[in-house]
C-alpha cells in the first residue's frame, strides 16, 4: 500500500490531466451504456412490424410503480422510432469518440509526465549514491531498474491505466443499465462477485512475485551483456566467444523459465474469467426464458438486457489483465524504491561549512579505515595513518599491491569515510565541510583514463560546459595534446567514441590530463597515469604532468619508481600502514622496503637464451604496486 501511495504522489503534478480525463472517460462509459438502451427499442419499435410508428420511450424504475417519460422531453418531429434511434447512435458514437481520443491524449500525458520524474529522480538518487553504492550493485542491476522495471510501471500508469478508466465506467454506468433493464435478474450477477474478486487477488499477488524473478533474471542477463561488449577486447583475446555465449545462453534460459512462469499464472485469468460469465450467462438464459413465459420481460427487453450483461462481462474480464499489470508495476517499483531509498556511507552534515580555497595543508589524524566484505565481514584496509601535507608538497605513495594506498587517496574527496581518526583539510575535519565545495578543491587523474563519447572539446571541459574555447586550448597545450587534436577530423569538435577508444593510450591520458588542468583544483591526485604506456607516449606524459604539478599539492600512487623521485616525500605503505617517510636519498639509506621496490624498478637481469633469440627481463613495480 505505501508503493502504490508513493507512485500516486507523482501524479500530483498532472493532476489537472487527470481529473479532466476521468471526466472524459465517465462520458464514454455513459455513452456506451446509453447505446446498449437503444437495443430494446430497436427490437420493440423499429424492427417489430406490428409497433406503433412513434417511439415510446418509457422506464420503469424497478421495485417501483414509477415510470419515466422521456417522450415529453423530445421535440415532436423526433418522436419518429427510426429518427430518434438514428440519431441518438450517430451522436451517442460522436460524443463517445471524441470524449475516448481526449481522455485517452490527457491519461496518457499524465502517465508518461508522471513516469517521466520518477525515472528523472531514480536516476538523480543513483548517480549521487557513494562510491560503495556501486561497488554493492553491478551496473547490469542498476540498467535493468532504469530501464526495464521504469517501463513494467510506465506500460501501467499509461497505457493500462487509460484502458482501465474506460472500462471501469463502462462497467458503472453499464450495471446501472442492467438493473434498470433487468430489475430481479440482475441481483443474480452479485452471486458471482465474490469469486471474480477473490481469484483475481490471489492470481495478482503471484503475478507480481513471479514478476520481480522475471526482471532479476533480465538483470543477470544485462550485467554479461555490459561486461562481454565492454571487455570485448579480452574476450577476443583469449578465445573465449564459445564459452561467453554458452553462459549468456544459460541466463537466457533462466530468463526463459521466469518469464513462462510468469505466463503460466497470467493465463489462467481469462480462461477461468470465461468460465464464471458462461455459467453466469446460462442462469440468466434460463430465467430470462421463465420471465418471458410468464410476460414480466419482453423479448426485446431480455435481449438488451442480455447484451448488457455481455457488456459487462468484458470490463469484468479485462480487469484480472488490469491487475495483473498493476501488480507487475508494484514488483517493479520494488526494486526502484530500494534504490532510490538507499542510505549512504557517506554522507553531508546539516550546514555543512563551505571550502572558499585551500591554503593550510592536509592531516591526516591517527586515520583507519576499514569495508564490509560480501561476506559480512570486516576488513581493515588502513590503520594508525598519521601524515601532515603542506600546501605545495609532492607526497609519493609506494609499496606492495593491497598496501592501501588507493585507499588512502580515495578518502581525501570523501570517496568513502574513515572509520577511525579524521582528515583535516584548512583544519576543517572533511565530514564537517560540504561534498561540493572539497571536490572543488581535487583534480584526479587516473590509470584507467574515462573519457566519453563526446567531442575533444567537452570532454576537457567536463564539468565547465561555458568555458571559452581558448582555455580549453591552453589546457590542451599544456598537456602536450593540442597538436594531434588538431590533426583529428574536426579538431576540437572531433567525437572519440565509447571511452575514448579512437584514441591511444597516450592519446586518452593527456586529454584526462587538459581536463585536470583546466579544472585548477589545488590538490591533485595521481594514479600514475603511465604505468600502462610505451616509452614515447609515456615520455609525452611525463612533461604533461610535470605542468599538471606545478604549484599544486600533489598525492601520487607510485607504480614506478622514477616519477616519485621528484616527489618532496615518499611515504612506504605496508599492510595499511606507513613505514617509512622521507626523501627518496633518506629512504634508500635507511628503508630496506624502499631499497629492494628501487632495485626491482631499476636492475636489469643478464640476457637468458631462448632459442635463437634473447629475453631481457626488466623487474619493474608494476606488478607489486
């Protein structure tokens, strides 16, 4: 009841539509039973040779001796049968139609307007979750909810719900017609209500859960889907087509199952819906046929009465279909609430103080931090961090793989929070201080560089649309990119594709670079961005973030030892801790850590033979770091 209650609440906005469309669709559902009326004169009147010319057009009230004439309110001219019949069907059917086309535009655009937010804020509450968010859900689960179960909510609040108002007072105004038409014989009708209802219930409440199986499976098979097509490359490369399709091909299969499951118990709506109207219908024939016999019905009575009922029978039955989707909108909306109610590690005090600059430097403050693994357990990732960084400083961050140093970097823009200690920034603790006005103060760049399918020119201008084209220039000059942009199709306006991959490596790293120069935040964070290149493009690189640096405080993550030896300090992290801080002299003079990560990196083994050429094995850090 609270899902239905939130999802009505973004109707709110339209509810003008609305409520001009439940209007509208009232005036169908009238128009429609008004026509079914017009059945017994027909047969009385028009169709009965013996009938007077004119049209009597009397109803008795049932259970009552009142009687109503609504002869007296017709002009005479129309008192004709023929005339008034024709035209009470030509203009009932031209109202009727008019009213539907409009009814069915306004529902329509409220449903879509009112679907159309929802997505807006699913969206809006999943791209502002913490970094931890999106390690708990996989990007093919967070798809499936934006796109598939937004769509089982919008088919209903859409298209569903416009046929449902046209049914629903089609079914209204088309009982009140059989009780004026079939008086006691209509009373037999409410024998069978409680048994549409009730296996109504207890087929939705089925569809709904086998409905959320359905769209779990979907998400499974999304979730291959972006890791196959994204790691395309890979797959290529080691062969395995043959064994990715067999596992797509087996979540299909799941998908397969879910979704006749679903059918199974769908299906058995109109089938068990057809058989309570044809016992229903064979009472009313049987006790139609006494009434007749003993001249309490005429025929044509009994015949408007029975295609009333007809008429009923199919809103009646259109209904288990209606809900069946409505309940498939509850399923779905499930998962879209959970996400949108999400709760974040991190997140911002209440007047919280805003960073104008920076100026004083870091601290970090006796910092642990630990995460919760699938399992449930925690796991300590860094404790007893003790480090002061001032303004300008260069801090190099080596040691082994799983010391924690990208850990360590990701809490200084609040990626996550500490555990234990605090970080100060102008000495302000960072859980005091607004989410925006730090990030302001942080430019990163990355070994896996993320750039996207746009221009040249927005990409470096991420985040600063207005910029002149001039800056976006001078930043790509620095970052030595401003010549090969300029070879590219159409330069700056040149689109590079899905992550940049009409690029190379170099290629893509300095434009990451442009990018955080242009921002000019004062703190940087490097992770070092030329592990993965060759010796050209790293060389280019390496002057690119020598510009990058300038004047800045810097944090970089070590892979090879010859980009921090221009680092101020170098700080050794080993299993969450910091051994050893100092210059990269003091350190190779006192840190054994430190000495053997320096020979490593530098030390070229002896040529060994192989075959009739040689191997030179080069040690570098990038395997341990």
């Amino acid at each position: 009841m609270r899902r239905i209650w939130r999802l009505l609440l973004y109707v709110r906005p339209y509810a003008l539509y609305s409520l001009v469309s439940v209007v509208l669709m009232a005036v169908v559902g009238a128009m429609a039973a008004f026509r079914i009326l017009l059945v017994k004169p027909i047969f009385d009147n028009v169709l009965t040779p013996d009938a007077p010319p004119g049209l009597v057009l009397l109803f008795r009230i049932p259970h009552t001796n009142y009687i109503i004439n609504l002869q007296r309110f017709i002009p005479s001219y129309f008192h004709n049968a023929w005339t008034v019949v024709a035209v009470a069907l030509v203009g009932s059917a031209l109202v009727k139609s008019i009213c539907d086309y409009c009814g069915t535009y306004l529902v329509n655009r409220a449903g879509f307007g009112m679907i159309t937010d929802l997505r807006n804020d699913l969206y809006n509450a999943v791209l502002r979750r913490s970094v931890a968010f999106f390690q708990k859900h996989t990007t093919g689960t967070l798809l499936s909810t934006l796109i598939n179960d937004i769509e089982k909510v919008q088919f209903a609040m859409s298209s569903v719900l416009s046929d449902f108002l046209q049914q629903f007072f089609t079914l209204i105004f088309t009982a009140v017609a059989v009780v004026i038409v079939g008086g006691k014989l209509a009373w037999v009708l409410l024998l069978f209500l409680p048994v549409v209802v009730l296996s109504a219930r207890r087929i939705g409440r089925r569809v709904r859960q086998t409905t959320r199986k359905g769209q779990d499976k979907l998400a499974e098979i999304q979730n291959i889907l972006h890791e196959t097509i994204t790691g395309n490359r890979i797959v290529k490369a080691f062969g395995m087509e043959l064994w990715e399709m067999n596992r797509f091909r087996r979540a299909a299969r799941r998908l397969f199952d879910a979704n006749l499951k679903s059918v199974k118990v769908q299906a058995i709506s109109s089938p068990l819906m057809d058989l309570i109207a044809s016992v229903a219908i064979a009472l009313l024939l049987y006790l139609g046929r006494e009434s007749i016999k003993h001249q309490q019905m005429t025929a044509g009575s009994f015949i408007t009465f029975l295609i009333a009922v007809f008429t009923l029978y199919d809103p009646v039955r259109k209904f288990a279909a209606f809900y069946n989707s409505f309940q498939q909108a509850l399923g779905a909306s499930e998962e879209i609430f959970k996400f949108m109610d999400a709760v974040d590690d991190v997140q911002e005090k209440k007047r919280a103080f805003v960073l104008k600059g920076f100026s004083d430097g870091i601290r970090f403050e006796n910092v642990g931090f630990a995460y919760a693994s699938e399992e449930g357990e925690t796991k300590q990732v860094l404790q007893g961090i003790n480090l002061t960084v001032q303004p300008g400083e260069v801090i190099a961050l080596v040691g082994p793989s799983g010391a924690g140093k990208s850990s360590l970097v990701n809490l200084i823009p609040r990626f996550f929070d500490v555990n234990e200690g605090r970080i100060l920034i102008d000495g302000h603790d960072l859980r005091d201080v607004t989410i925006a006005s730090l990030r302001e103060q942080i430019g990163k760049v990355t070994q896996e560089t993320v750039l996207f399918n746009d221009t040249v020119r927005n990409n470096i201008a991420y985040g600063q649309p207005d910029v002149p084209l001039s800056r976006v220039e001078e930043a790509a000059r620095m970052a030595l990119a401003h010549e090969f942009i300029l070879n590219m199709p159409d330069g700056y306006n040149t689109k590079i594709g899905e992550k940049g991959t009409r690029l190379s490596g170099g290629e893509r790293q300095r434009l990451a670079i442009a990018r955080a120069i242009l921002k000019n935040a004062p703190i940087l964070i490097l992770d070092e961005a030329t592990s993965a290149l060759d010796m050209e493009s790293e060389q280019y690189v390496q002057a690119a973030l020598a510009n990058l640096m300038r004047g800045r405080t810097v944090f970089v993550i070590a892979h090879r030892l010859s980009t921090v030896r221009r680092a101020t300090r170098i700080a050794v992290i080993e299993g969450g801790q910091i051994t050893e801080i100092g210059t990269h002299e003091e350190l190779m003079k006192h840190s054994g850590t430190y000495q053997r990560l320096y020979r490593m990196q530098f030390i070229t083994e002896d040529s060994v033979p192989v075959g009739s050429g040689e191997v030179t094995l080069t040690a570098n850090l990038e395997g341990i770091a």
